[in-house]
C-alpha cells in the first residue's frame, strides 16, 4: 500500500517534474523506515549496448521529428547547418527561463537513463549524457550549438536521471501481475519514459522475476502539503496576490546508517512545488540534493552526522524572481536526541555553482532577461522535531552569482523559509509557511539594485 501510494503520487506531480534541495530532513526523518539494505548498485545488471544505441537514436530523432513536422524553423536540419555549427562554435543561447534550465536537464536525465537502464552504474553514465547533448546540440538544430544548454542538460540530466532511475525502481514491482502489475509500470514510465520503453522491447514489464535484494532503500519517506501561497508586492501582504500550491517533499535513505558500500545518491532529497491556481508559472519550485559520498559518525550515544560531498540541482521560477542552478561541494548534516520525543536536525553545505543564472528585471545586450552565472552557494537549514506534536523548521540560503553571459557584475540572492507545521491527527498537519527573498545586485553598467519580496502560506499537510 505504502509503494502504491508513492506510485500514485509521482505520476500526479512529477510529470512535470522531480524535486527538492537538502532540507527534506527538514519535513521529517522520524516516519516508518523500511527494511534496510545494502546499496544499490544497477537494477538492470547486463550491459546492453545495443538497445542503448537505438535509446540515444530515439531520445534525438524521436525529440526532433515532431518539431519538424510542425514546421518549427530551427528543426530544418541538414549537411549545410550542421556545418554551419561546426563553423561557428558554442554561443550563449536567449531561450526562456524555464526551457534552459528545466527543459535542458529533463532531456540531460533520459540520455543519462539510457545508459543507467542498460546496465552501466552512476559514473559510467555521465558520460553518454554529456555525448547525447553534445550531439544534440551539433547536429539537431538548425542554429548555433548553446554552452548553457550542454552544460545544464549535462550537469543537470545527472541529478534529473539517477532520482528517477531511482524512483521509478521504487515503484516496479518484478513479481506484481494483474492491474497491480500495469499501474506500476504505467507509473514507472512516467517518471523515467526511457526505462519503461525498454521494459517494453525487452519483455521485462509483463515477464516475472525477483526483485533484486537492493530494490529499496533503508529509509522513504515524504510529504505532500496542499494550500494558498500569498505572494506580496514586494514587503506589502495587504496587497498580495494568492496562488494554490500543491507540493510534495520526499526523503531516500537514511544519511545517520551505516551502508555497507555507499553508491551515489544512496541518500538524496527532492521537492517540487507546483501551482494549480493564480498568475504565476505552473512550475514554482524544482530543487534537491544527492550524496556522492559521505561518512557517518557518532558524538554521543544519541547524536549523529554525516560529512559528504553533495550535488544539488535547484529551479526557483515565480513571477517576481527566477534563480537556480547546478553545483558541487561539501557539507554536514547532523541528527540529535534520536530516542527523544524531540530530535534536533541540522545541516550546512557549501557548493561551487557550475551554471546558475537569475533573472535580472530587463532585457540585457545578451537577449535575455536573466543572467547566466558561476559563483558560489550556501546553505543552513535546522528543525525541531516532535513525535508528537510536529515540526518546525527554518532554512537559509545565499547565493553569490558572477555573470559570464549577461549584465556584467555580480548579485546576491538570499533565500530564506521558515515552516510550521503541528500535527492534528495521526499524519495529517496544518502549517504556516513564511518565504523572504532578497537580490542585491551591483553590475557594472547598470543601477545597483535591492529587490525584496516576501510570501506567506498556510496549508493542510500529509506525512507518508
């Protein structure tokens, strides 16, 4: 029941997308754990490179031939364009927002599952995600080959395709027959299309075998919290404008257990947040953080924390600001009085961006209206946790972008939440949520500029 109901809510909110950044424990580390296994290694054991050839064929063809049927100018491909891309190099494309930094890496994470779902582990798929996008880009489009668009289909197909390998593993069940069976794998395509056409040609969704003994992590857990965001102009909530947010917060892994033989992204946190009803874009809120690598140890009888290194994707996208990115680095997180009715949970984290971007409030000389970035990120979250009576959590983040396409100069976007959250009965919640965002802008042929706005939710919440 608890693996249907995960199924069911990954087909309703991750169609349009995956998830959350490392705060998740920040929701709750205290729901049932399941049984603890080893780490997964690959689920599809035999290498088959064959069928991966015809995948990286049908995820660039298969992408491509609509838009030319429908006239679209940049799919009139031939000799002469793809020579023309060769001639003239990368460039820094002006696509929208959402596009570049939510399409891209959607494409990035079914190039990375053609080769994770035939056999090849983490490592070994990152490179034919880097392949695909390259020759996507070379010999797909009738325009210039766009650097962002390799770099975020790259970097950010990784984070998009290993949480959907594995969350579509969560939800396959090799011994289900009947309409069990078909909901699982109706479910499981959604989330990862690429694995379930292969499950198709190889017979694997309707044949019956055993579940590998890594199937399951040795914690999941989530929560889904529905409710009216109240967005202000500005500091200004008595002139705000209201929005219905649906979100869904989930947790794979436990970071405080000993694994026997940690992979990448044996523990990993997504969120997503989405709005059904307002003016704002469909999409709010995109973000998570996996663990490359980590190391647990103990302070104390009931204390304890993990050092790792941590790859985060984060997409931000409302109608005042737009921010995100992918980066790399270091952090720790940290788990007190785990036998007490009340834990405490901490963590801080320390990142390179590899791109970012946010918007910056006018069209630059670049075609755009967000800037294109490296730079750095940091982040501290820590929550109070009763078992009884519910959560309450804060979180801070502080971003410090260096244009590389864009208006010269630099920004720093701070990005704070606190959450409330008792609960009212057995798993169900009500909570208050407060949102502060601030940009701080100094670039060199432009006004300095200081843009604040604040947003305040309340919601009906749903732990499982």
């Amino acid at each position: 029941m608890r693996t249907i109901l995960i199924s069911l809510l990954m087909v309703v909110l991750l169609l349009p997308g995956l998830l959350y950044p490392g705060n998740l424990l920040a929701d709750d580390l205290s729901a049932n754990p399941v049984a603890k296994s080893d780490s997964l290694k690959t689920l599809e054991p035999e290498i088959n490179n064959k069928l991966l050839a015809v995948d990286l064929v049908l995820l660039t063809v298969g992408v491509w031939a609509p838009s030319r049927i429908l006239g679209t100018d940049w799919a009139y491909i031939g000799f002469n364009t793809v020579k023309e891309n060769m001639k003239t190099g990368f460039v820094w494309d002006h696509d929208d927002w959402a596009m570049n930094q939510w399409g891209h890496p959607l494409h990035g994470g079914q190039f990375f599952n053609a080769a994770r779902t035939n056999g090849h582990d983490f490592w070994g798929s990152i490179p034919y995600t880097m392949t695909g996008s390259m020759a996507w880009e070379l010999f797909m489009e009738a325009e210039p080959p766009a650097i962002n668009d390799w770099i975020t289909t790259s970097a950010g197909g990784v984070y998009m395709g290993e949480t959907a390998y594995r969350i579509s593993s969560l939800i396959l069940d090799n011994t289900a027959s009947g309409s069990e069976r078909t909901f699982r794998e109706i479910g499981a395509f959604f989330v990862n299309p690429i694995r379930g056409f292969n499950r198709l040609v190889t017979g694997k969704s309707n044949g019956y075998s055993e579940n590998p003994d890594d199937r399951m992590p040795g914690y999941l857990g989530g929560q889904i919290t529905a409710g009216t965001n109240h967005v202000a102009n500005g500091t200004d909530l008595s002139n705000s404008q209201a929005a219905y947010l649906l979100k869904l917060a989930f947790l794979y892994g436990d970071p405080f257990e000993d694994l026997a033989d940690p992979e990448p992204f044996d523990y990993f946190t997504l969120r997503t947040a989405l709005t059904l009803h307002g003016k704002f874009p469909l999409i709010h809120e995109v973000s998570g953080t996996g663990m490359v690598h980590g190391r647990k140890f103990n302070h104390g009888e009931d204390n304890r924390s993990m050092f790792g290194i941590f790859y985060d994707y984060d997409y931000f996208d409302s109608r005042i600001y737009q921010f995100g990115g992918q980066s790399i680095g270091a952090g720790i997180i940290s788990r007190f009085n785990q036998t007490a009715p009340m834990q405490i949970l901490t963590g801080a984290q320390l990142n390179a961006v590899i791109l970012g971007g946010s918007n910056v409030g006018f069209e630059t000389a670049d075609g755009r209206n967000y800037n294109y970035t490296t730079g750095s990120k940091f982040k501290l979250f820590a929550m109070l946790d009763h078992r009884k009576y519910g959560t309450f959590g804060i979180r801070y983040w502080i971003y410090w972008f260096h244009t590389i396409s864009g208006a010269k100069g630099d920004e720093f976007i701070h990005w704070a939440q606190a959450s409330l959250n008792p609960r009212i009965y057995k798993k169900w919640g009500l909570g208050l949520e407060y949102t502060y965002y601030l940009r701080n802008s100094y670039f060199d042929d432009y006004p300095e500029s200081h843009l604040k706005n604040i947003e305040l939710r309340t919601f009906v919440s749903y732990k499982f």
